[in-house]
C-alpha cells in the first residue's frame, strides 16, 4: 500500500488546511517545522525526500512537467531552455524536468558557498529555514541569456511548490537586473498561491 501523507494532524492543530481538487492530497500534506516565519511546512509526496515514495513516481512527475513545459515553448524554443531548480527540495525534480525538456541543461541553486567558485548570482527565499540562495554554476553563461528575439534561451524555474510566488519574483529580480531575458517559464508540482 502507498503512503500519503495528509498532515491531519497538523490541520487540526494549526487550523489550516488544504483546499484544492482532487489531486492535491496525492501531491501534498502538512507538517510542522521550527521557523519563526511560518510553522507549517507542504510536503510533497511525490519528491521522495520527506515520505517515501517510488523512484518511477518521483522521476515521472518531473519529466512529465518538462514535457508540458516542451509543449507549450514549442520545439525550438524548447531547445534553447536552460532549467534551474531551487536547493534543496527542487533539485532533483529541476533535473527530471530538464530531462523532460529532452536533454536540456540544468542547473540549481545552493545554500553553501564552495571556495574559489565564483558567484553568478543570488536571490532570498523569506520563509525558508536557510534564506539565501546562491548561483554558482560551472558555465555561468547559461545564466546570462542572449538578448530577446525570437533565437533568446528561455529561463525555466523549478520549485516544488508555489506558496506565495516570492522565491521566484526574487530569483527574476536578482536575474534580470544583470541579465535580462525576454522569457521565464515558472514551473511547479502545486501552486497554492490565493487569487
């Protein structure tokens, strides 16, 4: 039998719960954390890093959200997409997707400085246990974009779930203020944000 956890418990006690279709108590449950900023903490059932969960489960719902993402940016552009996938709940799931996108390169941010790696970037992620994200990529040209036009990389951000939207609005401000770029492409597994 498949474990999903629903985090009952932890509605109850804080008096929240999760309202969406239904999907979303497959993809997502409740518990509590030690952070100041916000007790609850969504976690996925499907990511395989706080409940169990198959390897073709955690594989499949990344590749498949790369697919949708190569479907909507259409071939072409769906060849120049460069993904990055936010550390550390969203790396693995960053990857599946640039799988999915056919090949497409990746990159994730990291909470740890690594000696004599130059930073290509940074940005804040405000409800986080650990705030600061930081870019450090091998290639930081992926990063930079080429211009606009029709011939510009897309940007494909990766997060497990979409709270309140500000990790990525801060990641494209960081960004764009040194390299703007046309498009950016958000991606997710839920998005809980209100209207």
């Amino acid at each position: 039998m498949d474990v999903v956890w629903s985090g009952d418990w932890v509605a109850e006690r804080l008096g929240v719960a999760l309202e969406g279709d239904g999907d979303l108590p497959e993809l997502l449950g409740l518990a509590l954390r030690r952070n100041p900023k916000r007790a609850h903490l969504l976690v996925s059932n499907v990511l395989g890093k706080h409940v169990p969960q198959k390897p073709s489960v955690v594989y499949g719902a990344g590749y498949g959200l790369g697919e949708r993402v190569r479907a909507l940016l259409g071939e072409d552009r769906a060849r120049r997409a460069v993904v990055l996938g936010y550390a550390e709940t969203a790396t693995g799931l960053g990857h599946a997707v640039a799988d999915g996108l056919r090949d497409a390169p990746y990159l994730h941010s990291t909470r740890r400085p690594v000696a004599g790696v130059a930073q290509a970037g940074g940005f804040e992620e405000a409800h986080s246990h650990a705030t600061s994200h930081l870019l450090l990529p091998e290639e930081p040209e992926l990063l930079a974009g080429d211009g606009t036009g029709s011939d510009a990389s897309v940007l494909v951000l990766v997060d497990d779930e979409f709270s309140t939207g500000n990790t990525v609005l801060n990641t494209i401000r960081a960004l764009h203020g040194s390299h703007p770029r046309e498009r950016y492409v958000i991606v997710a597994l839920v998005d809980m944000r209100s209207a």
